[in-house]
C-alpha cells in the first residue's frame, strides 16, 4: 500500500518522458488475439456495407458480443489502443480504432482512465486515436462544463487522487492548452491540497487517540481526571484552530475562483472585440494574475503562465520570470513562452 509520500508526489505530477514512452512499448507486448479477433470483426461489418457505423447492425451486434463476453471494460479499450498503435497494412488505422471504440459505446470515465497516458504518446497511431477521442468528447460538454467536457475530467482528476495514483503530465498539458480556465476550475474541484491535508490530520488524530488510550491505562483515577480534563480543553483549542483554517480555506478558495471569473470576463470582452471595455477590464484582470502567480497551488500558477502565455496584454514582466524558474515544470514550460 503506498504511503502518504505517494500523495504528496501525485501534486508534483511529474511522469518523465521516457516512462511514457516505455508504457506504449509495454502495451504493445499486452495484445490479447481473441479480443483483437474480436475487433476485426467489427471492422469486417462495417466494411461489408456502405451503412453508417451507427446503423450497422452486424457491427453493432459484433461490439455487442465483445462487451458482453464478459471481459473487463478496461481490458477491453486498452486492447482498442494496442490495435490503434498497431503496425496496419492499411491507412485509417487511429480512424478504425475511434469508430470501433463508439461502438462499443463504453463509460467515458472508463475510457479515459485508461487512454489519458497516452494522448502525448511517441507512437503516431495511437497520440492521433487518443486525442481523436479526447477531442471529440471535448464537445460534449454541459453545465458548469459547456465549452469542454470537463466535467468528466474533474471526476478522473478526483479519482486518480483517491486511489493516490499520478495524474499524466500530458494529459495535464491537454487540459490546459484546451482551456486554461477550466483546467483551473478542474483542479479548484479536486483540491489535491485539502485531500492531503485531511489524510494526514486523521493519521495524526488516530496516533494521539492510541497514545491518549496507553496513558489512560496507566494513570489513576485523578490522573485520569485531569487527562479528562485537559484533553477536553485540547480539543476545544483544536477545534477553534480548525474552524480558522476552514475560514481560510474556503477564503482562499473563493479568492481562486473570483479570479478566474474576472480574467474569463476579460477575455470574453476581447474575443467579443469590446474593445474599449477589454481595455478597462485589463488592469483588474492583471491583478489577479499576479496574485494568483504566488499562490503554493502548481495548478494556479500553471494557469497564470498559460494566460500570460495566450494574452500578451496580460504578461508582467516580473510575474512571468519568476514563473519561468518555478519548480514544477509544468509552470516553467509554459512561462517560458509567456516571458
């Protein structure tokens, strides 16, 4: 089981390069013939008949056999990508693997759990298959969501968190060049931050319990009194202190999001070509980015250098350098090109 160590390296989120590039080698060696036999006879369906894939009953019927064969759903997508990765004898060969992968008409979170590693994937077959599908569900965004699906993504981000895994550099990279803003709004939800926090508050509150229970056994019964006592005052204190951080937090928080708001405003008036107003709007919006540019969260600071990055009107000099030697290399990368 990996230790509070592993959490704390999943804020980092620092997959290298060549580990990426190892996991497509790996995956290729992974290819199961039967489900692979499977998928070529999707491909043989729609080949037999000019219909739309979504009309071809015969290729419906062959995914519907292979999702119901009882193999694992993420076996199943992972055996999609090995075919889309695949040396073909034919052109299409990311195309096919898409059309097949619809078919099949898979949970998205299950997709995306097992394609986010590879959207920046070396091999040329599989990076254009994956971002294929990433930017088709892209446009299948709704609600707080409507531009980008990022919804779906906000519930892999909190997922990945939970069970203390890291979250693709790539696919971070993705989130970020499609929308800055709602990358932002993505990680705002998940607060890997406040997770954290909350994990190692409980392991300290269930190791001072086994200690209280120890000294509680040992002491009489004025001892015990007087433990009574002062551990009742301890957690008056400490729930005080709580409560004052929760304030901060949640103060912290809103500050994140009512930046967020205001430089999307801005934004919004210089796409719009309100010219006169984006200029009124500039400085506020400004502002906020250099606030935002000191904040410990990487994902706020990786959303300032991607803004910057994007909007020249919004660059400060100082802001941008001191970005461009930051310590996440997500935020280095992208303040580079915003300096």
């Amino acid at each position: 089981m990996r230790t509070q160590l592993h959490l704390v390296a999943f804020l980092a989120i620092c997959v290298p390069c060549s580990a990426q590039r190892t996991s497509v080698e790996q995956l290729l060696t992974q290819s199961e013939p039967p489900i692979q036999e499977r998928i070529g006879k999707i491909l043989d369906a729609l080949n037999q008949s000019r219909v739309d894939p979504p009309s071809n009953i015969a290729a419906l019927r062959e995914a519907f056999a292979l999702t119901e064969s009882g193999v694992d759903s993420f076996e199943i997508v992972k055996q999609v990508a090995i075919f889309a990765a695949s040396p073909a004898t034919r052109e299409g060969r990311p195309f096919e693997a898409r059309t097949v992968l619809e078919l099949l008409n898979l949970p998205p979170k299950i997709i995306i759990r097992v394609l986010a590693p590879y959207i920046d994937a070396e091999n040329p077959q599989l990076r254009s298959f994956v971002r294929n599908w990433f930017q088709s569900h892209d446009s299948c965004g709704s609600g707080a969501f409507e531009t980008v699906n990022f919804g779906d993504y906000k519930d892999y981000v909190q997922v990945m968190l939970n069970i203390h895994q890291e979250v693709p550099t790539a696919f971070v990279e993705y989130l970020y060049e499609r929308s800055p803003g709602q990358a932002l709004i993505v990680f705002y939800n998940a607060n890997p931050e406040r997770r954290a926090e909350t994990i190692e508050r409980i392991r300290e509150a269930q190791e001072k319990l086994e200690a209280d229970r120890r000294q509680n056994l040992e002491a009489n019964e004025q001892q015990v009194d007087d433990i009574d006592q002062d551990e009742a005052r301890r957690q008056r204190e400490e729930k005080r202190k709580q409560e004052k951080e929760r304030e901060w937090v949640s103060e912290q928080r809103k500050e994140i999001l009512l930046a967020e708001h205001i430089v999307s405003d801005a934004i919004w008036l210089k796409q719009k070509k309100f010219e006169v107003e984006f200029l009124k709007a500039v400085p506020a919006a400004k502002s906020q980015l250099i606030n935002l540019a000191d904040r410990d969260q990487w994902w706020a600071r990786l959303y300032v250098a991607e803004i910057m990055r994007r909007h020249p009107e919004f660059r400060h000099p100082p802001a941008a350098q001191r970005l461009s030697t930051d310590a996440n290399p997500l935020v280095k990368k992208a303040a580079d090109w915003a300096k």
